[in-house]
C-alpha cells in the first residue's frame, strides 16, 4: 500500500503540466499557409502557437462572419479551469499521503480517479459546446455566407478531435502535452487504485 | 517512384533539346540531361545559394537563387524604384540626399558581403554607387538599403566597395582623380594636381553604421579596382591603377602608354595608427550621410561637413607601388592572402605578386626609384608568377579554395581555370559573350564555395529570344565542382551587373525577417490601432494618420479637402501576417505608389488640382476582397467651408 501511495501522491502532480503546457490543439493550414496557422487551449486562455496567430485567424475568420477567439476574461472556463484543477491536485495528493499513511484504502484513490473523469469529460462537453458555438454562431451581416450542397448555411465548428477540410483550410484538432500528462497523471492513480487493491486482498 | 521521375525528366530534356536546337545551333551542343538537374529546383524547393548581382546603370542590387538563375527581388538602392515608393515616399527621399542635391539614380556595382573573421557572415551587403559617389549598407534580415554615406573628394567611386575581412572598413576608391579640393581650373594642368582619393569607411561592428575614418590622398592616377588583404595580408589593401601617365584626354591612347602601371599596396593598419595617434590634415568637405531606422520607418539625412585627409608620404611605410603590365583592371586576393592578382587587360598574360616577397622587398628596401614620394618596388622583386592563359582581356579572378582560380577575358569571352602556384591553367571555357565579373559564393574570402561560378556577360546578342534593340545582360552557370567546369545554364540579368556576390542560402533564411513589429512601430505619423485614425489640419497641409488591414483602409471617406492642399497619406499596414502588403494609390498622384509591408509605416504627398471625388485603392492583391479595398477623397474649392471629417462604414 506504500507503493500505492507514492503513485497516488505522483499522479495527480502530472496535472500541473496544465498550468504550462497547452490542453489542446488546433492548427490550421492552407496553401497560402505553409506555415500553418495554431491555437494552443490552456486551461486559462487561448493563446497562438506563433505570437500573431489569434490576430491572423480573427483577421481570416472575419470574411465568414465569425466571432473574434475570446479572451481569458471573456470566458468563465478560463478563470475555473485552473481553480478546479488546482484543488482535484490538492485532494489527490492529501488522499495519496492518507493513503501511504495507511489511513484510507484504495477506493478513494477510485474514488478520484472517477471524479476527475467525470470532471475532464464535462470539460470536454463545455469545450465541445464553445466550438459549435464558435462555428455556428455567425454574424448574419458577414462578407462570405457560403452553403451547403443542400442549400443549408455552411458552419465552422472545428472538430473536437481529429481532421476536417473546411475552404481552404485543413483543421487538425488534437490533445496536447497538456492533456497527455494528465493523461498519465490519471493513469498512474487507476495503477495506484490497482495496487492498492491487490496489497488490500493479499493482506485478506 | 524515383527513377520513374527521373525518366520523366530525361524525356522532357530531350524534348526541350530536340525543340530549341534548331534555333540555335550555337548552343552548347553538349547540354546534357545531368546539366538540367543540375539547375533543376522542383517547384516547391529552394535554391542552395543567394547571389546579389549589382544591377549597374539599374542603380538597385537584384537577388537570385543559384542554380536556378531565378531572380527574387530587386531592392532598391541608389535609384527610384517605383514599385515600391523608394525614393518616393516622404520617408526614403532623404536617402537620396547628396551634396549635389537629390540625386535618383546611380550606377552600382561591386557589391560585397560583410564578413567575421575572413569569412561571410551574412549581416549586410554594401555597394558602391559609382557615378555620385556613394557607399551603400543593405540589411540583410530586411534586404532594404539601410544606410548611404556620399564620398567626398572622389569621381567615379570605382574601386569600391570592398570589405576588410572583419568588416572594420569598407574601402572606397576614386576612378577618375579630381582636384582635391575641387576648384575652378583648367583641365589641361591635371598632371601632378589632381589627386585620387583612397576613402576608408569605418562600419560600426553593432549596428553597421558607416563613418568616413580618413582619405588617403594618392598621385592623381585612375584606381580601378582593389582588394583587401585577408589572413597573412590581412591589414594591407589592394588597388590597380591606370592611367599612370595623367592623360586627361583620349584616355583610350594616351593611357595606355606604359608598358607597366601600378598597383597601390596599402597598408591601412599602419594609416589607422597614425591617424589614431592625431595624423591626418582635417579638410572642410560637404557630404551627406543618410540613415534608415527600421523602427521609424524613416530616412535621416545630415550634411558632414569635414573629412580627414592624409598625405601618403607623411606616413613612411604605409604605401608601394608594384608595377604590373597594362593597365590592369580587376585586382584580386586568394584566399590565403598570399597572392595579389593584376588582370593586365590589354594583355595574355596575368601578373601574380606575392605578399611574402613584396614583404622581404620592402624589408630589404628594393626599390626602383618613386612616384610622389612613394617608392616603386622592383617588378621581379616581387612577381610571384605570370599565368600565360592564352587569352585576351583578362579583367577579374575568383578562387574556389581549392587551390585554383577562374579568371575572365573579356576579348576572347571565355572563363580560365589556372593552379595557383604551378600558374598552370588547366581548362577554358567560352561565354556568351565578353564576360565582365565572375562570382564564386565567397570567392572574395577566406573561404570560398567552390561549386559554382556565374560568369556576368556583356554582350547578348542571339542567347534570348529578340527583344528589339536593348536586351537583358546574360549571365553563365558552371559546375565548377570537378576537374572541368561544366557549362550549365544561362540566365538573363537586370541592369547591367558588374560584380556580384554570393553565400550559401542558410546564411541568410533564418534571419530574413517576415514582418515589422507593429508595436516596435516609432514613426511619428503611425496608426497602432484602427481606432487612432485621424485626419488633422495644418494651415494648407493635412495629415491623414490611415490604417489598413484585409481588406479596408480606416478611414476609407475623407471630406474638407481643399484645392490648394498638402495631403500627407500616412499610411500603417497593421497586418502582422508574413507576405500581405498593402499599396496605396490615389488618382493624380504626382508621386509613385506606396507599397506598405506588414507593420511598416509609409507617407505619400498628394497635392489635389481638381475640385471632385477622387478615389484611392489598394494596389496589391492582398485578399479576396481587394477589389473592395477603396475609398474616396473629396476636394472642394479652394474658398469652400466644407467641413473636415472622415469615416469608416458610416
């Protein structure tokens, strides 16, 4: 249980990647684009992947009528995010010492393991939420109103993940250094969670 | 997939050779298919050396990528350069500012490339203009004419503008000698009066600024050309000189009289002492200096009113004479500084000094009497060799660091490779046809890039297409990585290039810059944000503070000018996107466009004769909705009280 306890203080300290490495990240090229263009998503602001980035795309994005990309202060996610994920590392780490401490069993390292997922996938909802907002949402005034062969208004969400052809832009949408380590920051804790439990039926 | 593509490729040379050799028959009928992919850079690809040829009586520096021979950009340096605004623009008039006035135009021609330690480093190209004289610095991060520095006292800037090797000076010679100072007298007492003007430039190691640090002033001979000693000579420059006879007219016959000039060996470290110690006779001049800030967007010229002269022989063992057969032209350094070339050009023969023989004369005081004061050293004293090429006319050589140099003849049209050392020439090569310069990337260095030579030619003739009387220079590749130089592609040039110089692209690339910094932007007429737009009155001068990004100027509806007005347009391209310039164009502008480059500030003058409304536009294709990028301007009558007031989607 001892061991189990180190992977669970260590874990949830992978999250704090977040607080320097981007979410997630979208890039964005074109012919006339062969340096393509990028959006890096940390938790507390958008930021470009080439300092004028966000300018270059809001300049290109104006011709079909979209919203400038918020600012950090224009979107409550922005401020919370960081919020949230600094207490889940806070409770993480404090259940991994009561843990090597012998004081809680293994279910609570589960415990925040499925709260954290619960967490990261209501994140991916509201992320998710913004794009189609950032893509749909179009200013009826706009120079270009493209449609669909259907005749339907053409949109712009960005995929959630993965690669989509949009005009003349390729969008490649994919997790980050960010993500990645949290992503093995959770792991390490369902390995904890694991050891526990196998030290706990050992010990029975 | 390879060889299907290198099928393809043969197929299609065959073609082309099959199309084109009945039209000239001529043409090298050796042109083989590994020429073609030699100079072959597939759409997509890049060039693996920058070449800046000068452009001659263009007055501009043009860049183009080696093999390919495609040009890049001509950037403007001496000469108006509509396309632009250079010359035209409030901001870069002032770097045509001479003592003469504003002078547009200039005939440019050596242009050399900065350099650490004897080897390229890549920072600035400077060039001479020849006609007014004048020394140019172009920054190599914006390839933009950054600085022009007039020379006092000199004609014809030939001689110029070459680099010591760690950029300490760039050297300015005078072709034709003048009266120093200049004064009402009668030509025909040019002997023994004139004098020729040897200007050594200081360039400031940070920022390259260019100050005039002393003029030598030797006997009024015609210094052709010169080179700075590098490794073992390095402190010594070289210059040819002609006309050692003084003749002041029908120089074609009277200057070449004797058997052998000179060339002027320099020592300028010793000068530099001596002027360092307080040497020199400080003389009133009247010359400007004009300066480019990146940051400001704007050209500064200031008047210099002094220059520091000193008398060659009040410095003893500063200068010699070499005496080297007729009339020599090009005068040219190896790279291990051992060899000081004279291309004699009425003669077969190259004439090769040697730098440790001239040394041990100078040591054993051999001389063969004086000129001015300044001892002539004795012609075998210090022959290193002679190179009996064959050929006529030689005029320029250039070495590949590999023991071998390629030498023009401008006669016989044709490129000589010969051994240094053993002076054996090993292959010959026509051009097409008189070949003035040749450029080896860095063959004026110590290290040079020995895989290509560009022979610059003067004469064209039947290598293009007809196009009427005036045709393009044509320029010759070849391979000169083997034994044998290989004859790869011709090129046509702009202008009429004399020498050129050359470096491996990544030399360059990575500091090319993409975009000015807005925020870096200090011009005093600068927009940073649309909303600072404004239009400002002045008595009879209005100031319009315009933006522009895809695809609108701010403000695009201009009221409350009057007939009789000065409008100053200055514009600020706030895009901050790599290659989305803007132009700026209002009917009767009596001016040129301005093309204005992402973050940069440029000014235009309008001075409107009619009363109407006038539109303005964006010259360049900068988005889909260019052909929206518009405004108008209205011009009342000159007693008219229409109010001052502008707008944007009002």
């Amino acid at each position: 249980m001892k061991k189990a306890g180190i992977l669970m203080i260590l874990g949830p300290l992978f999250l704090l990647g977040l607080y320097v490495f981007p979410l997630w990240n979208i890039m964005l090229g074109a012919p006339q684009y062969p340096d393509p263009l990028g959006l890096n998503i940390h938790i507390n602001g958008l930021r470009g992947v080439s300092e004028f980035d966000i300018q270059n795309i809001d300049g290109l994005n104006h011709y079909i009528g979209m919203h400038t990309l918020p600012k950090a202060e224009e979107m409550w996610e922005f401020g919370t995010f960081p919020m949230v994920i600094g207490i889940m590392v806070g409770i993480g780490v404090l259940i991994g010492v009561l843990g090597y401490l012998g004081k809680v069993s293994y279910k609570w390292f589960l415990g925040w393991f499925l709260l954290m997922s619960i967490l990261g996938i209501l994140g991916m909802y509201d992320f998710n939420e913004w794009l189609v907002d950032y893509g749909t949402n179009l200013d009826p005034n706009a120079i270009m109103k493209l449609t669909n062969p259907d005749g339907s208004p053409m949109t712009y969400k960005p995929p959630l993940l993965g690669h989509v052809k949009m005009l003349n832009f390729d969008v490649t949408s994919l997790p980050s250094t960010g993500a990645w380590l949290m992503f093995m920051g959770m792991m390490l804790t369902l390995v904890a969670a694991f050891m526990g439990w196998k030290s706990t039926k050992n010990q029975n | 997939m390879k060889i299907y593509n290198h099928l393809i490729l043969t197929f299609g040379v065959a073609l082309m050779l099959f199309s084109c050799g009945q039209q000239n028959q001529s043409s090298n009928g050796a042109l083989s298919s590994s020429a073609a992919e030699k100079v072959y850079v597939a759409p997509g690809e890049q060039d693996e050396y920058y070449a800046f040829l000068s452009g001659g009586y263009s007055g501009n520096l043009t860049v183009y990528g080696l093999p390919s021979g495609r040009m890049f950009k001509e950037i403007p340096v001496f000469s108006q350069f509509p396309t632009s605004g250079y010359g035209y623009s409030e901001e870069t008039v002032p770097m045509l500012n001479t003592s003469h006035g504003f002078v547009p135009w200039d005939d440019a021609h050596h242009p050399d490339i900065s350099q650490t330690n004897g080897e390229l480093d890549g920072r600035w190209i400077f060039i001479n203009g020849n006609n007014t004289p004048r020394i140019a610095r172009v920054d190599l991060s914006t390839f933009e004419t950054a600085e022009i520095i007039e020379v006092p006292n000199s004609a014809g800037n030939h001689s110029s503008s070459f680099i010591t090797e760690n950029t300490e000076y760039v050297v300015a010679g005078t072709r034709f000698s003048v009266p120093v100072p200049q004064r009402d007298m009668p030509i025909n007492e040019y002997k023994g009066n004139f004098k020729g003007a040897l200007t050594f430039i200081s360039v400031d190691p940070e920022h390259g600024h260019m100050a005039i640090k002393f003029q030598l002033l030797m006997p009024g001979f015609n210094y052709d050309l010169s080179h700075p000693g590098r490794g073992k000579s390095h402190g010594w420059f070289f210059f040819t000189t002609y006309n050692t006879e003084e003749a002041n007219s029908l120089l074609e016959v009277n200057a070449s009289q004797n058997d052998k000039d000179f060339i002027a060996a320099i020592n300028w470290k010793k000068i530099e002492e001596y002027v360092n110690n307080g040497g020199g006779t400080k003389m009133p001049a009247n010359y400007a200096h004009n300066v480019y800030d990146e940051h400001s967007h704007t050209g500064t010229s200031t008047m210099r009113n002094e220059v520091l002269t000193v008398d060659p022989t009040k410095v003893p063992g500063a200068v010699y004479f070499l005496p080297t057969p007729k009339s020599p032209h090009g005068c040219d350094v190896d790279p291990t500084g051992q060899y000081i070339i004279g291309n004699g050009k009425l003669s077969a023969d190259l004439t090769v000094h040697s730098f440790d023989k001239m040394i041990a004369a100078i040591e054993g005081q051999k001389f063969d009497g004086e000129a001015y004061g300044i001892p002539i050293l004795k012609f075998e004293d210090v022959l290193a060799g002679q190179v009996k090429s064959g050929g006529l006319g030689p005029l320029h050589t250039e070495f590949d660091g590999k023991g071998n140099a390629y030498t023009t003849f401008f006669i016989s049209s044709e490129v000589v490779k010969w051994q240094l050392g053993t002076w054996e020439v090993i292959d010959r090569k026509p051009t097409y046809y008189s070949v003035g310069h040749l450029m080896i990337p860095g063959g004026n260095s110590r290290k040079p890039f020995g895989k290509y030579v560009v022979a610059m030619n003067k004469i064209t003739k039947d290598r293009y297409l007809p196009t009427g009387p005036e045709m393009e220079h044509s320029a010759q590749l070849y391979d000169i990585s083997g034994d044998k130089m290989e004859l790869l592609y011709d090129f046509p040039t702009h202008g009429e290039p004399h020498y050129a110089a050359g470096c491996p692209a990544e030399l360059l690339t990575s500091n090319s810059k993409k975009i000015y910094r807005l925020d870096e932007n200090r011009h005093p007429y600068a927009v940073t944000s649309a909303d600072g737009s404004k239009v400002v009155r002045d008595g009879n001068e209005v100031h319009v503070y315009m933006s522009t990004i895809r695809s609108h100027f701010t403000p695009d509806n201009i009221e409350g000018i009057k007939v009789g007005d000065k409008v100053y347009f200055h514009i600020t391209n706030h895009e901050q996107d790599f290659d989305v310039p803007h132009g700026f164009a209002i009917l009767g502008q009596n001016s040129s466009e301005l093309l204005v480059m992402p973050g940069q500030t440029k000014t235009s003058v309008w001075e409107p004769k009619q009363v109407g409304v006038w539109p303005f536009y964006c010259t360049d294709f900068c988005s889909a909705l260019h052909q929206e990028m518009q405004g108008y301007v209205r011009v009342s009558p000159a007693n008219s009280n229409t109010e001052l007031k502008w707008s944007l989607g009002e």
